[in-house]
C-alpha cells in the first residue's frame, strides 16, 4: 500500500512537465476581455495632436525716402523702398533749388527820346548785359548787375548817337512759398547810370553830353515755377539822387541837374531748363524802361539859366540771356 502514492507522484510530476514544454507560461496570450451583454463600449481616443507655433509677424520694412537726384538741397521725394499702395507711389515734381546764378546775354531796345521843347529822336540801341545773383530760397539776397548799349537816334533834321552804360548792386530778401513753386524777393542798393550823346547838327559844331546819375533803386521780384520752365514779374523804382551833366566844349566842370523820381523798369522773365535738376537755364526777358534826366540848375552871374533841357527816354525791348546756377 505504500508503493502507490510514490509511483502516482512520478506520473503527476510527469504529466506537469511535459505541460511546461509544449505550452511555456511566457507564450501564453492575455485572455480576451469580453463586454458582457448590455454594457458600453467606449469610443476610441483620438491621438493628441500637437499645435505648431504661430508664425511671427514679418518685421515691417521701414520706409527709406529716395531723392529725385543726388543734389543735397533736394528736399521732394517720389518713391519708397517696401512695399507700398499705389496711392503711396504717385509721381512728386523734382525740386531742385539753386542759391547761386550767373548771367550773360544780348539786348535789343527801341528807343524814344523827347529832350523838353524838341522834336522827338527815335532809333535803336544793342548792347549787352551781365549779372550775378545770391538768390537762397528764405535767406538773404545779394546782386551785381552791369549793362552796356549803343545805337543812333534821329528825327527828320538831327541825330543823337546814345553810349549807355549801367552798374547797379543790390541787397535784398527773398521769401519762399510752403510748396516750393514761387520765389518772391524784395532789394534796395546803389546804382549809377551812365548816358552819353553825341548831337549832330548840320551846319553846327558837334556837342557832347555825358550824363552821370546815381540812383537807388527799390525793386520786388517774382518767380513762378513749373519744374522745366518758370515765368516772373520784376518791378523796380530809381529815384536819382546825384544827377549830374558834363558838357563838351562847355569845360569840363559837371553840371548839377534837377533829381527825377519817376523812373522805372519793368521786366517779364521766361527761363526755361533742359531739366529740372539742370545747371543751365535759358532766358527771354522783356522789358519797358522809363527814365528822364532833369535840366540843369546852373546860372550864370546875371542869373540867366545854363538851359539844358530835360529829356525823357521811354525804351521797349528784350534781352536773351544764358544762366549757370548752382
């Protein structure tokens, strides 16, 4: 009886490990989970998904203004660097201010001349003039200006040949306007007014009188511009305040002469440059003179006046003149 339970041991510890070798603990599958009967199935979780960062904002260009030209005293601007709505882009008018000029040129003039109590001479004068300008834009205005003319006037019995000469400097102020298109100046200085005339009569010797006569002048410039052309309005006043007369074979002593106040010079200026931005300028500049010597003061000791007559001049004309500014 004690046999038994030894050999059901050995078969018991048999079976167990044939077990283990065909069906190893480890290879085993989990059991199926099984819903029971009636129960909710949970629904399956999306994956997390991961937001990226919003994208920084483009840093904004910063508008750089571009000149119209290289001149370092152009203050317009036309375009900007970035993007930019059209409106943005519209086309602005160059502007190219000029501080300094120069001029040289050629005039032609009619010429009326009325000596008081005598017939009236007319003919014509040619001549040529300069002139130099400081001309800023709101600043002080400073200018030089000199004048040559000559010519033959006549009436139906004698003839006067005319020598004119000029020289007159001036001191000013010029004003601007907000959209840079007009340039107003006003001036005073010192002027002196050279006038020569050689009277031929038949029959009669020849006289020579040269008229010497300082005058300060009192003058308004104005200038309209659009881009390549411009058109002005000059008026100026110049009363005489040392007129004087020498006369030829009379001596040479100098004659004093009445001062005449109601002398003017009126000018239209029309300049035109290749470019906006140019150095060089063109000029056709009409112009209407008035001018008169007063008669002499001098007597003799019996108190009989010297008699030289007053003479008016009313000349028409026109200069062209060529310009370097800068």
């Amino acid at each position: 009886m004690k046999a038994f339970p030894d050999r059901f041991t050995l078969f018991l510890a048999a079976a167990l490990g044939l077990a283990a070798i065909h069906f190893p603990l480890d290879a085993r599958p989990a059991p199926a989970l099984q819903a029971r009967p009636g129960a909710r199935t949970p629904a399956p979780q999306a994956a997390p998904q991961t937001t990226p960062p919003a994208a920084e904002p483009a840093p904004v260009q910063s508008v750089q203004a571009i000149p119209v030209s290289s001149d370092e005293n152009n203050l317009e601007l036309v375009a900007a660097r970035g993007k930019a709505a059209p409106a943005e882009l519209e086309d602005v008018p160059p502007f190219c201010p000029k501080s300094v000029y120069w001029s040289i040129g050629g005039s032609y003039s009619y010429m009326w001349l009325v000596p008081t109590g005598e017939p009236r001479f007319t003919g014509n004068l040619y001549g040529a003039q300069g002139m130099y300008e400081y001309r800023p834009r709101g600043s002080i205005y400073l200018g030089l200006k000199g004048a040559w003319k000559q010519g033959n006037t006549k009436n139906a019995v004698d003839e006067r040949k005319l020598l004119y000469g000029l020289a007159e400097e001036r001191i000013g102020y010029s004003f601007e306007s907000n959209c840079k298109q007009w340039l107003a100046t006003v001036f005073t200085g010192f002027g002196y007014r050279y006038m020569e005339h050689k009277l031929l009569q038949p029959g009669l010797a020849t006289l020579r009188f040269y008229y010497n006569e300082f005058y300060v002048p009192a003058g308004f410039l104005f200038l309209k511009t659009w881009e390549e052309w411009s058109m002005g309005l000059n008026l100026v006043w110049m009363p005489q305040v040392f007129p004087t007369v020498d006369i030829v074979p009379l001596g040479d002593a100098y004659w004093s002469l009445k001062r005449m106040l109601k002398n003017g010079l009126v000018e239209l200026p029309i300049r035109f440059s290749p470019s906006a931005c140019s150095h060089f300028m063109v000029e056709l500049k009409p112009f209407f003179e008035f001018w008169q010597d007063g008669a002499t003061t001098a007597v003799n000791v019996s108190g009989v006046d010297l008699g030289i007559p007053k003479n008016t001049y009313r000349s028409a004309g026109a200069e062209l003149n060529l310009f370097w500014k800068y």
